[in-house]
C-alpha cells in the first residue's frame, strides 16, 4: 500500500506538470472554419481487452477521412500493459502503447498521420482536469478529442434529476448540453450518439487539448468502443 501510495502521488505531481501544457484554445485553422474546412483526416485510438485479463490487450489506431470515413490506415498490435489501473490516472497505464502506435504511422507514413485524434477516455472532464486524452494529446502534439461512455462526478456535475432531465431532452442524434463545473466552466458535453429515443445518450467527452468544444458533437464522436474498464481519466 506504501508503495502504491507512493506511486500516486508521483503521478499526481506528474499529470500537474505536464497539465501546464493543455493548450484549450483553437490552434488550427481548420478549427476556426464553421464546416471545419481543411479538416481531412481523423483518428480513433482505443485499448480492448479480454474478459477476465487487464494486463494484455488490443492497441488499435485508425484514421479515416474527414467528413466521409472512409478508412485509411488500421494498425492493431497486442501489448503488455506495466502499470496498474488507478482511476483518475489512466494516462500512465494507456498513453505508452497508444504513443507507439502513433510514432509507428508518422515513421512509416507521415502523410497519413490525424489532424485531430478521439481517444477512449476522458479530456478535461476529469477530477485533476487531465484524462487520458489530454495525456495522449500533450505528449503526442496532437488535438485530441476525448469520447468517455460513463459520467464522472467532477466539480458538481452529478447523476441529478436535472442532469437526467436534460438527457431525457436529447431527442435525436447530435442533441447534446454542456456539462459545466459549479463555477461555470465548461469541460465537456453530453451528447445522443444513436437516433432511437428511449436509449441512454452515449457520453461525448468533446473538450480536449489544442480545441474548443465541438459545434456538433454527435457527427464525428463515439465511434472507437472501449473494453473492460471505467472511462475514469
């Protein structure tokens, strides 16, 4: 426990140095265009793993065009996680395999490296402002989208009866709200992925590094599932 203890508080200090770079203004040029024009190629990285083993798992990377998806490059590799899974600190267990991925496409085809990438995890919706998405997006100079299944309990935004009513309202796909901190600020929205109604709203976690949020998440968002494990950052 000592040693875990230990741990922790190293990653603590970590995710503090290296959250001094999230940069959550638009960078881009295509960021700033209403129709995202110049905007060609996206990205989805994700872990799956097999049931009953949280140690070797599934690396997938792909990048798709942009706004038609249609795949360009897929790369799947197994790998051997090292670190534990601690909720809040998901960066250090799943950013290393992911990064491989990513400097394996720049090395071999640079030509096809994302514009943006969606990662399976939270952004700035995270209890240290810090998720796995904003990780990946610092170490990997790449805006970064975090797209999260579950809703973290973060600064006062909670499973309410006014946070289930507001679900309640999404209708159609692309309907979404801000999911904002008791102070007001913004680190997320929650947005309906499928058209059906009646069906709990995927969670779309769209603050991420380099990027102000999405105009209309649900159009690109929600695409890359994860495996067994809670979207805690």
């Amino acid at each position: 426990m000592a040693l875990e203890g230990e741990m922790v508080l190293k990653w603590e200090r970590e995710q503090a140095r290296l959250r001094e770079s999230v940069k959550e203004e638009d960078t881009e040029d295509w960021q700033r265009s209403p129709d995202f024009s110049g905007l060609e190629r996206v990205g989805g990285v994700d872990l799956s793993f097999i049931k009953g083993n949280d140690i070797n798992a599934c690396a997938h990377l792909v990048v798709l065009t942009y706004p038609h998806m249609k795949l360009l490059y897929e790369d799947c590799k197994m790998v051997t996680l090292n670190a534990p899974y601690v909720a809040g600190f998901l960066g250090f267990r799943e950013a290393p395999p992911l990064l491989q991925a990513l400097e394996k496409l720049k090395n071999e085809q640079p030509n096809l490296m994302p514009q943006v990438l969606f990662v399976d995890g939270n952004g700035l919706f995270h209890y240290r402002e810090f998720g796995l998405a904003c990780h990946l997006g610092v170490l990997s100079d790449l805006p970064c989208v975090g797209v999260a299944k579950n809703l973290l309990h973060v600064e006062g935004v909670l499973r309410s009866e006014e946070h289930h009513s507001q679900i309640n309202a999404l209708q159609k796909s692309g309907d979404s709200f801000y999911l904002a901190t008791a102070s007001g600020k913004v680190l997320g929205k929650q947005a309906r992925r499928q058209g059906n109604s009646g069906q709990e709203p995927k969670l779309h976690q769209v603050t991420e590094w380099r990027k102000k949020p999405w105009k209309n998440p649900g159009s690109v968002g929600g695409q890359f599932s994860s495996g067994q494990r809670a979207n805690s950052g």
